[in-house]
C-alpha cells in the first residue's frame, strides 16, 4: 500500500486486537461488557451497519443484542424499550440506529438514553460535557480521526485545521476534539464563499459533506493530511470520498482512502465507547 496512506483497517485490526485483551480482563474480573442496539425497519444500509456492529462484537468478546422492529413501530414503544434497557444493569451501551423512520422524533429517542449507556456519544448532555472538557462518550467517527491521526504520527498542537462540513454526528464534534488537541480550527459549509480560500490553508483537511470527489488538487496545501469522511457512489457505482484520491495523493503527505478509511475506525470506537462503559458503571480504572 502506498505509504501516503492511513489505512483504518490496519489500524482497526490493532485497536481490536487491543480491545479483546481488554475485555478478557473485564470478564476475570465478572464483568462482560454488553452493547443493546435498537433498528427501526428495513433500511438496507441500516440492516448492514448493524450486522458489522454484530460481527465486532462478537469478534472481541462484547455481548450484543440487537432489537429489531417494524418500520411503523410508534415512538411509544421505542421510548419505552430505551427506559427498560436504561434500568437494566447487564446493559452497559445503548445505541439507537439512525435514520429513524419520519414519524419517530429522533431527538427525543436520543435524549430517552441514558447519557452513562449513550455510547454514540449524541445525548444533549454528553455534547456539552465534551465542549466543557469533561469526561464524556465522544462520537464514534470523530474519535476514530483523532485516533488515525495519533497512529499516523500527525501532530495536531499548533496546527491549521480545516473542517468542512458542520454535521453533529462528524463536523461539529471533530472540530471540537481538534481544539482540545490544541489545532486552530476553521469551519466550512455549504454557504461558506470561496471554499477553496480556505482549503488550502489547511495542515490538516477533514471533508465530511458526501459529495463525491469535491475536493481537488488545487484546493489543497502541498503536503497537507487529507482525512477524507465521504462514502459515495460515483456514476459506474464505484464507491468513493469527498475527494479525489487519485488526483490530490501525490500533493499531500497522508490521506485515507475511501473504501478503508474512516470507516472501519467507526464501529471500532464504538467497541472501545463500550468497553469504557462498562468499566465505569463497575468502577474499573
């Protein structure tokens, strides 16, 4: 593999790796970190998100159930399975899987959780704690840059980031983390005049807009870090980023590529939300 890139499945495999050992540990000392995953219909991508999530689960030895129901299930009844898996105390994680079919109010479902099971990291409180510094459940996919970025060797501290893309799931918290990591931040968007202006200022570029190929060339810095966020298809149904690899690769030091990027460090960080999960409702250190 091209050594410019950061390949997130390698980096997948050792977090995993890690995270098993882990988890042997907790079960020596009683404790089996346990993930409850709740699907509303039959979204195909949903449906296969949720069965990789599985297959991680059980790879590293975190028990998992997966709650399935009908895409005219009302709100009740998924309020209600949230408030009976808060009280359970086997249940150290509770993710609910998005998007939620239009007549579910997925704001209100999110807050139901209980923010210390809120392994997405998305309730109202865990995002303020964040902001604030405190300790709290950080979204899967930012985590998973920073934790590329580490591997990779990148420096952060004292480095131009540029973030384009202002989503709560990926934009918004990936530029909170780089500030806590001492990066000076910029947000893009899609009313920002002039991306490029901007682009190429950046020592490290995060595009997360899902528009295929945006990203060219000339909108980025010589030797610049590339975390590319984007799963598209182009128009033969190829799979591909928010940049354009091919052409942008040869002008920047690190990129990742778009399959076998960010998206096996996604599912990976929600393994280690939950591994932390359960270790602090046992008070484990």
């Amino acid at each position: 593999m091209n050594t410019k890139l950061i390949d997130g499945k390698e980096i997948a495999k050792k977090k995993r790796s890690e995270m098993k050992s882990r988890v042997v540990e907790l079960k020596r000392l009683g404790v089996q970190p346990h993930l409850a995953v709740i699907l509303v219909g039959e979204d195909p991508a949903s449906k296969t998100y949720v069965k990789n999530k599985e297959k991680a689960c059980q790879e590293i030895g975190i028990l998992s159930n997966v709650f399935h129901y009908e895409t005219d299930t009302d709100e009740r009844t998924i309020l209600q399975k949230i408030e009976q898996l808060n009280s359970d105390p086997a249940i150290h994680g509770i993710l609910v899987q998005l998007p939620l079919p239009e007549h579910i109010d997925a704001k209100k479902i999110i807050r139901a959780i209980d923010p210390k099971k809120d392994v997405d990291g998305f309730h109202p409180i865990n995002i303020g704690k964040r902001i604030l510094g405190e300790k709290s459940f950080i979204p899967c996919t930012p985590l998973g840059i920073i934790v590329m970025l580490e591997e990779a060797g990148v420096s952060i501290s004292g480095k131009h980031a540029v973030v384009v893309g202002r989503s709560n799931i990926v934009g918004k918290p990936i530029g909170q983390l780089l500030l806590d990591k001492d990066a000076t931040v910029t947000y893009c968007h899609s009313k920002t005049k002039n991306l490029k202006e901007y682009t190429v200022q950046a020592d490290i570029l995060i595009v997360a807009v899902g528009k295929s190929r945006l990203i060219k060339a000339d909108d980025v810095k010589e030797g610049a870090v590339v975390i590319d966020v984007g799963m598209n298809r182009d128009e033969n149904g190829k799979l591909c980023g928010d940049v354009d690899t091919l052409e942008v690769l040869p002008k920047v030091s690190r990129i990742t590529p778009v399959p076998g990027g960010v998206g096996p460090m996604t599912i990976t960080m929600l393994l280690a939300n939950t591994i932390e999960a359960a270790k602090t409702v046992h008070k484990i250190g």
